[in-house]
C-alpha cells in the first residue's frame, strides 16, 4: 500500500484521501460522499460491541454496493486506517473545544488529560450522542504500534501535537518541570491513558466511567509519587 500525503486538524485523513483519490472527474464529489459513508459505518460498528466490523456489516449499514467498497479501499485493513484516523481527528478536534475553555497552561493541559481519559472510558463525546470506537479498536491500535509504527505515528499526529503544545505551554509558565523531550513525553502519556482505559486493571478493578480515574491519573503524573519537592532519585 502506497499511502497519499496526509494532513491532520479538520482536513481529511489520509487514508480518506487514498480512497477517494481512486475515483478521478467529475465523479469525485460523489466519491468523497461514498467514502465518508464508509468510514462514519466504520466507526458505528466499532462503537458497537455487538456487531462485529466486516466488510459486508460496513457495505450494509452504509446502504452502499460491496462494488462501491472496493472502488475505493483495497480491503478491511485500509478501511479501519482510514477509521482510526477520522477517529483521531474527531477526539482531538472535540479535544481542543475542551482545552480551550479553560483559563490556564496548566489548567488546560489538565483538561486535556482527565478529559482524554474520560473519552477512552466512556467511548463518546460530551454533550454528543456520537460514540467512539472501543475495546476492538484499542486493540488494532496496540496492533498498529507494533507492526506499523509508521502508519500509527502519522494517524496520532493531531494528538500529539495539541498534548505537545501544551505541555510547551506549561513548561513555559513554569507550571510543570522544563527540559523533557515533550514530543516523547506526549507520547507516554497518550499510551499510558490509552493502556489503562482500554483494558481492566492488572488489579482486577473494572473498567467504569468513574471520573476519578481520571483524576487519579492526573496527580500521579503532575505529583509524582513522593512526598516532598526535591527527593527524586534519593
């Protein structure tokens, strides 16, 4: 598979773009309509535990032909990329609403945390009937991490930017220590969350949408585990 220059934000995905890309002319408005119906059946069946995502499930829900499905994706596996990545971009973009709303570098970067975990929790918006795919897609994203690292670092890119760029922020308000690497810090604390909220706890504590999870999360990563400033690593 030879993916297509990506974007990230509010502009299509990549893998979208691949799929749409395959119908040229006039005939690519309609394209660009199928392949959205594809990917919002995508993301429908993997918010439902239920059902389970085939490439015939998708064809029915999306009330498309199965002819029209392999116009534009090569199979299931580029299906679910193109999922993953609408899938980003709607959390980051429902992200970036939240964190915007709060009034500080360290409250924002607060919000996005305990709000990101919330999501992964609960598997939908606040305020919003949309779900968001859960369990089946944490493990095709633990799936991607592995054997395709690239392709999981290119779909991560809106999170990690807007996670980056706040913790630059509260490094720059000496609101959190300066001098991490915040590209990889970012991506720490995303798997750390993703892990624990898409899984039950190695104690056996089950997966709830308890919010204080969330807050729990927060304070060790801000506080650390100590009892004073100034004692690490002694």
């Amino acid at each position: 598979m030879s993916p297509v220059t990506g974007t990230t934000g509010e502009e299509p995905t990549r893998w979208r773009d691949l799929a749409v890309s395959r119908t040229a002319g006039p005939a690519r408005k309609n394209a660009e309509a199928r392949v959205q119906a594809f990917i919002e059946a995508g993301l429908a069946l993997l918010a439902d535990p239920d059902t389970e995502l085939t490439v015939q499930n998708v064809v029915d829900r999306s009330g498309l032909s199965l002819r029209s499905f392999y116009q534009h994706f090569a199979g299931k596996y580029e299906l679910l990329l193109a999922v993953f990545e609408e899938a980003i971009r709607i959390t980051a973009s429902h992200l970036q609403d939240e964190v915007d709303a709060a009034e500080s570098p360290i409250g924002r970067l607060q919000t996005f945390i305990t709000e990101y975990y919330r999501m992964c929790r609960a598997q939908q918006l606040r305020n919003s009937d949309l779900r968001l795919p859960g369990r089946s897609m944490g493990t095709f994203t633990h799936q991607l991490l592995f054997d395709h690292p690239q392709e999981a670092a290119h779909a991560f890119v809106p999170l990690v930017s807007l996670l980056r760029g706040l913790l630059d922020d509260a490094a720059g308000d000496g609101a959190i220590r300066a001098g991490f690497d915040n590209e990889q810090l970012a991506g720490f604390i995303l798997q750390s969350i993703m892990f624990n909220a898409f899984a039950t706890t190695i104690t056996g504590a089950p997966t709830d949408n308890d919010p204080g999870r969330g807050d729990l999360f927060w304070n060790v990563l801000l506080n650390g585990l100590t009892n004073s400033p100034g004692r690490h690593g002694q």
